[in-house]
C-alpha cells in the first residue's frame, strides 16, 4: 500500500491565509491563551508524523486480519492496541476535550485536520477514538457534575474509551421504536436490558473499560422518540474513587463481518439488567444523544475526505510513473517505450476531479469547524447563535456531501489504477470498501438529505439558509471583479430559486421534500464547495509560489468542470414526486 504523507500545506494554507484561524481565535478568550499558530502548527506535525509513521502502517495488515471474537471478547489486530496506547498517552483523544476535566480544550478548526489525517492513515484504528471524543462530548454537554468528574477524565486520557448504542434490530433510523428497556435501581442507578447492534467499538481490547452511551426506554415513558432517555453503562463498574470494580453485566454476543474497515469490531451488545445512570433529564434522552451524533456526523464526513486524500495520493504518484501510450500530442518521452499515463486527458479529468472534491471538502470542514468554534467560545450571543445556526444547517451538507464524494474519488483513484486497482497490493480497493460505509452509518444519506430539506430549511421558513446564503452574497460583493464571483453568485441564485420551489411544493404536497431530498442536498454541496474554492482562489491570487498557482487552476478546474452538475440535480429535484409514485409496490 501507498505511503501516506499528511497534506500539511494545505491545511495551513486554509487555517492562516483562507480562514485566518490564529485571529479568529484572540477573539475568543477561552482559546486566546491555549492555541496560537505556533502551537497550531506544532499540533498538526505531530499528528502528521503519529499518522505516517504509527497509525497508516497497520491499515492493510489491520483489514487482513480483522477484529476478532471469541467467547465474548474482542481482539484487535496486531499493533493496534500498543499504536492505540501510544496515540492515547499523547493527548490525542481529548485534543478538543474540555479541560476542566483533562482535555487539550483545541479548537475544532483544529482537530478536523486532524482526524482527516487518522482517517486517512486508517480509518478504522481512527473511528475507536472518535467514538471516544463525541462520547465525551455529550457527557460533558449533559451529564451531571458527579457523571463528568467520575468518567471524564480516564476519558480523555484514552484509558477508557466510549461507545454509542442506539440502533436495535428492528429500530435503524426510527429510533422511536427502541425496546430496550431502564428500570430505578434502589439506590438510584437504573437497570438497562436489551439488545443493541451496528455498534462501533462495543468491545475490544484497547481499553481497561468502555463507558457505552445507551439509548432506553422508562416503563412510564410516552411513546415514540419523545419517550427516550439517555444512560451510561460501563462495561466495568467504577467505585467512588475511580477505581475498576466487578464487570458489569453487559457483553458482546457477536462481531459482523464487514465489507470494510474490518479492524473496526462492529458489535451485537447485551444488555441483561446492566447497571446504568441517567444522563440529562428523563424522557430526553434523544436530544442529549444529538450532541454526539452530530459530532459523529461530522467525523464520518471527514472519513470520507481522508479516504480520498489517501486515494488521491496514491494515484497521483502512480500516473507520474505508470508508462502507458503517447500523449495525444506526440511522444513526451523520446527515450522510452511510452509516456506516464498522467499525460491522457481522462487521467487528469479523474485526478483533477479527486484533487477539486478532495481540498474543497477540506476546505468546508474547516469552515464548520470555524462555525463550531464560533458556538462554543464567542462571547457575544449574537455571533453564537448566528454560528449554531450554520452549523445545524451545514452538518448534514458536511455528512452526506463529504461522503458520497469520497467514494466517488476513490473509485477514481482505483479507476486510475486500471487493473492494479482492483488487487489487493496497491490498496485501492480497501479505500473503496472503507469509505463506502460513511455513505452508510451515523445516519444514511438518503436520512441527512431529508433532515437538511425538512428540518433545516423548510421546517424555519428557509432561514438558517438565508444566513449562509447572505454569507455568500457578502463574499461576492466584496470581490466583485474576481473571477470566480460572477459565476458562484449565479449558481447560488439557482440554489435560491430551488429553495424557494421547494418551499411552495412541499407545503401542499407532502411526498416532495422526500423527492427532492438528494438532488437538493447535492446541489447544495456543489454551490458550498464553490464558495470555498472562490475564497481559496481570493487567498491565492497574485502569488507565483506553485502551490498557490495549483490553487487558481484547481479553482478553475472546479467552476468549469464540476459546479455544471448543479444544472442536471437542479431540474432533477424540480421533477416532482409523481413519476415515483406511478408503480404499484408489486410492480417493481
């Protein structure tokens, strides 16, 4: 398999010159005196060199192998859990934690990158300690004083890792219909029994516990998912002076086999009257468990842009190398047999494609994580609210678009390969399996569609767009004579005059949203992406160093190339449902 270098120009070149991260922060006094472009710098080196050098050489003897169980018990492959200790003990799992409790307390425009950079070294050793970070995250959003002291802190020093367990076998997207069930304890802790599945990291051995974040029903609870409240279980029961106790009863009844990240233990939990603590209020158990599926939602957008960044490596270095044919234009070497097949224009259309999704996706992760920042440390309630806006509207854009790229770039990536793409040596083929799952967990696409399009725009009048597309209109009028401002803003009147259909259609008729969904949130992401490269174009021009002119023609490449598919989804999601609906289900 390829060797996988962190792209570390461009991430600084988007935190110093595109967003203007290190200002951004002496504005926000919880990050003025933990992070400066020093530090910042300093950060992404070290996780470029742990991803490089620790994590990326398990990822194809990780996949062979696999998790592995037996009798209850999960074993990881070979060097995951010394690469696991190793990783932990350097801070990485509470990079954006809080530090009241033993977090870095980084700022997410931060650690975006670098979860890119694990994800691309591999995906999954990565998802064991992002599923560890977003538990984290709700905890310490919703959990009381006595939850955080007791479980925070061995946390996010990697020591204990955290899990997620909602989905049931009859229950995927409609978590309303959980049957797992919480009874009180006498002593005020719950007994939580059932069975939950698809869950990441349920069991393994990296840690001396798992603290699994469980979605359960109380035996007064309202129907539906307005009847859901949130526990901790640990797999290990912990004292009052933190110490490890007697196991809980809580066990792993099976392991799935996966058509990717393999490495990943994908676990069937039991819970047999496991004991429990309510996290948050009662019955709303739901809306504290959104903390860490927004988080994850984010984070398995990224794994798709790591996954293509890894794949567009690879096939870059293999078109400058691989000799295959002329160039259209007559030979280019005239010693050899053939040229490097990065002369042929389909090549470069596949690469310059991976190139184009692959930094504006990085791009837009950044800007949420700017947004993210912007919520959480602002001292000025206005800006907050403005930010939380944006990133309730954008996280399901950032989930579904950053994913369903990643495939598509990775199967470029395999594509440019030819023949050699489809074997296992050059690994090309596991990054297709890989990242095929982020189109998949933490919420279909097909589901991150349908809340953009009801919840996020039609369910507030199209407000929270109008925020972000007022961002753009501002951004365009203060460029007015750049290239790229003429066309972003067109494309962004289409987006509007989209929106505004589908607000008129979908409140007459309610079968259109759901049709529009996809075509709308794709179309939605293309004009995002736009946006980005016109301001990386803005942060390049009139600089002659390589890297910035790349960034010009890259730009270039996007608005002519890719930003026209808008044109296709766009009369597409103006279809209608009708056409969907004129087959009888026996008829397919």
């Amino acid at each position: 398999m390829h060797d996988y270098k962190a792209p570390l120009r461009d991430m600084r070149f988007l935190l110093n010159e595109v967003f203007d991260a290190p200002a951004l922060w002496q504005t926000l006094p919880a990050l003025t005196e933990r992070i400066d472009s020093t530090m910042a710098d300093a950060i992404l080196e070290e996780a470029a060199k742990l991803a490089a050098g620790l994590i990326a050489p398990l990822n194809r003897s990780g996949d062979e192998q696999g998790a592995q169980w037996e009798n209850g018990l999960v074993t990881t492959p070979a060097g995951f859990r010394e690469a696991y200790g190793t990783y932990a003990e350097g801070g990485w799992v509470g990079l954006a934690g809080n530090p009241e409790y033993g977090g870095m307390g980084m700022p997410k425009m931060l650690s975006v990158q670098c979860e890119e950079m694990a994800y691309a070294a591999n995906a999954s050793f990565a998802l064991y300690s992002t599923l560890s970070a977003g538990a984290c995250l709700a905890l310490d959003a919703h959990a009381s004083a006595a939850l955080k002291s007791k479980y925070l802190p061995a946390m996010y020093e990697g020591r204990w890792a955290g899990s997620m367990c909602l989905t049931e076998p009859h229950a995927g997207s409609d978590l309303g219909l959980i049957r797992t069930k919480a009874t009180v304890n006498a002593d005020g802790s719950y007994a939580i029994t059932g069975t939950k599945i698809f869950i990441t990291g349920g069991e393994q051995d990296l840690t001396e516990n798992i603290i699994h974040l469980v979605l359960a029903k109380l035996p007064d609870a309202p129907a539906g998912s307005r009847g859901i409240s949130l526990f901790l279980v640990p797999k290990v029961l912990v004292d009052d002076h933190g110490k490890l106790g007697l196991r809980n009863t809580v066990a792993c009844g099976s392991i799935e086999h996966k058509m990717g990240i393999k490495a990943s233990a994908t676990c069937v939990m039991n819970f047999d009257g496991a004991t429990g603590w309510l996290v948050g209020e009662p019955n709303k158990g739901l809306a504290a468990m959104f903390t860490m599926m927004n988080y994850e939602r984010l984070s398995i957008g990224i794994q798709g842009i790591g996954c293509a960044a890894r794949s567009y490596q690879a096939a870059v270095d293999y078109a400058c190398e691989r000799k295959q044919s002329r160039a259209p234009q007559g030979a280019q070497l005239k010693n050899a047999a053939a040229d490097p097949i990065i002369v042929h224009p389909d090549v470069r259309r596949m690469l310059l494609t991976m190139k184009a999704m692959t930094e504006g996706g990085r791009a837009f992760a950044t800007y949420l994580g700017q947004q993210l920042d912007i919520a959480k440390y602002s001292p000025q309630v206005e800006q907050r609210a403005r930010a939380e806006a944006l990133v309730a509207l954008l996280t399901p854009v950032a989930k579904a678009f950053f994913t369903d790229a990643g495939l598509e770039c990775c199967v470029h990536g395999q594509q440019v390969f030819g023949g050699h793409g489809y074997i296992r040596e050059w690994g090309q083929e596991q990054l297709v399996r890989d990242v095929r799952i982020a189109q998949i967990y933490e919420g279909t696409n097909g589901i991150q569609a349908l809340d953009l399009i009801t919840r996020k725009v039609l369910a507030n009048g199209g407000e929270f767009f109008s925020i972000f597309a007022s961002e753009i209109r501002s951004f365009v009028e203060t460029s007015p004579h750049e290239a790229f401002s003429r066309r972003l803003a067109e494309a962004l009147g289409q987006l509007e005059a989209l929106t505004s259909h589908l607000l008129e259609t979908a409140s007459s008729n309610p079968y259109e949203a759901g049709a529009a969904a996809v075509d709308y949130l794709h179309v939605f992401g293309y004009i995002a992406y736009a946006y980005m490269w016109a301001r990386m174009a803005r942060a390049a021009s009139g600089k002659a160093d390589s890297f910035y002119q790349a960034k010009l023609a890259t730009a270039h490449f996007y608005f002519d190339r890719l930003l026209p598919r808008i044109e296709s989804l766009s009369s597409a999601a103006r279809a209608g449902s009708a056409c969907l609906y004129v087959l009888d289900a026996d008829q397919f």
